[in-house]
C-alpha cells in the first residue's frame, strides 16, 4: 500500500524520501489517471488516449484583442482565442511555475500532431541536479507524451501551447513555461488557428 501511493505521488512529481518505486514511470502515470477517472474508460481519439479538462471550455465577452488572436492570462490560468464581435472561447490552462512565468507577443511559428518531445539541455540537466533522475534525449509522439495530441510552438522561444497526458494539471502553475491544455482543447484550438496567429501572454 506504501509502494502503491508513492508510485502515485512520484507520478505528481512528489517523492517520499527513502521509499524506492519500481514501477516505470509511465505506469504509474496510468495507473494515477485511472484513480482520478474512478476507473472508468478513458476517451480515446483513434487509437491515443485523451482526458478532458477538469475546466471546461466556454464562450464568453472579450474585446482585449482582434479575432484569431491568442490570449493567456498566466495569473488566471486561462487562455482567450478571440472570434471577433466581441466573443471568445477560453479554455483551463496549466502554466509555468513560480520563477517560470514569462509575457511576450509572439506568433505561431510551427504546428505539429501527436509531437515528440526532445527535453531542451538546461531542463535535462536541471532534473538531474534537483532529483537525480535523468531525462530521455527524446520521447516519440503518443499518448504518453507530456505534449500531449497536438502542439503550437511559439515564436523562436522554447516554449509551446501543448496537450498534456496529466489532465489534472490544468488550472495549476506546474510547468517549465509551457502552456499546457487537456488533449480535448488542444485539438480544438488546434483546428482553429494557423501558422502566424499571435500569441499574447500576460503574468
């Protein structure tokens, strides 16, 4: 019972200390998702899985920007993808954590679906030098990758708007930066939005 809600913790990013887990971490994930969902069956979108946000995307009166502009207001944890005639659809969004929030106007520069990862040098070497654990030079797209079904890239920066296979994340400041949104609304915005669309990101 101890080793089964350690694994559950570390797969939140919390260790107990002195306790050594022997499940690969992406079981753990899974078996931490399955918890959550109470056993019930994950969606699914062809053969991945995806996870709804635990807050719900809404249309609702915006007038800061123009339409088919992207707003992310990282102190409410919300982005804005403005239709025009004063309407937006926001969406729950995970953000950077504390000393990991950043603002800018950027546009889209890349889209991708089911991306692969490939963990910029100074995160790999930060995990190891804070948890002792090393992080793969690359994870191939699927659904057990932390980008989750669909990615934007922003600009020239490292960061992206990204799906993420941790659904529970969503409405909490626990990034390196990125922005992260259930795999449901990604694939929303996704279909959206172009290469060249702005992004403005607020702390």
């Amino acid at each position: 019972m101890i080793r089964k809600a350690a694994a559950m913790l570390l797969s939140i990013g919390i260790a107990l200390p002195g306790v050594a887990i022997t499940t690969t971490p992406a079981s753990a994930e899974n078996g931490f998702v399955n918890f959550l969902r109470g056993g019930r069956e994950p969606i699914r979108h062809g053969k991945f899985r995806s996870n709804k946000s635990p807050v719900p995307r809404k249309t609702v009166r915006f007038d800061k920007y123009p339409a088919n502009t992207i707003f992310i207001d990282t102190a409410e944890r919300r982005l804005y993808y403005s239709l025009g005639n004063g309407k937006a659809i926001r969406y729950g969004v995970g953000v950077g954590r504390d000393g990991f929030r950043w603002s800018g106007s950027h546009k889209i520069t890349r889209k991708a679906e089911w991306p692969g990862w490939t963990p910029p040098a100074v995160m790999r070497a930060r995990v190891k030098r804070q948890t002792g654990r090393t992080l793969p030079a690359y994870v191939p797209g699927g659904e057990d990758n932390p980008l989750g079904a669909r990615a934007l890239y922003i600009g020239s920066t490292i960061y992206r708007i990204h799906g993420t296979n941790q659904p529970w994340t969503i409405g909490k400041a626990m990034s390196s930066g990125c922005i992260r949104m259930a795999n449901d609304d990604v694939m929303d915005l996704y279909q959206r939005v172009g290469v060249g669309t702005r992004v403005v990101v607020r702390q």
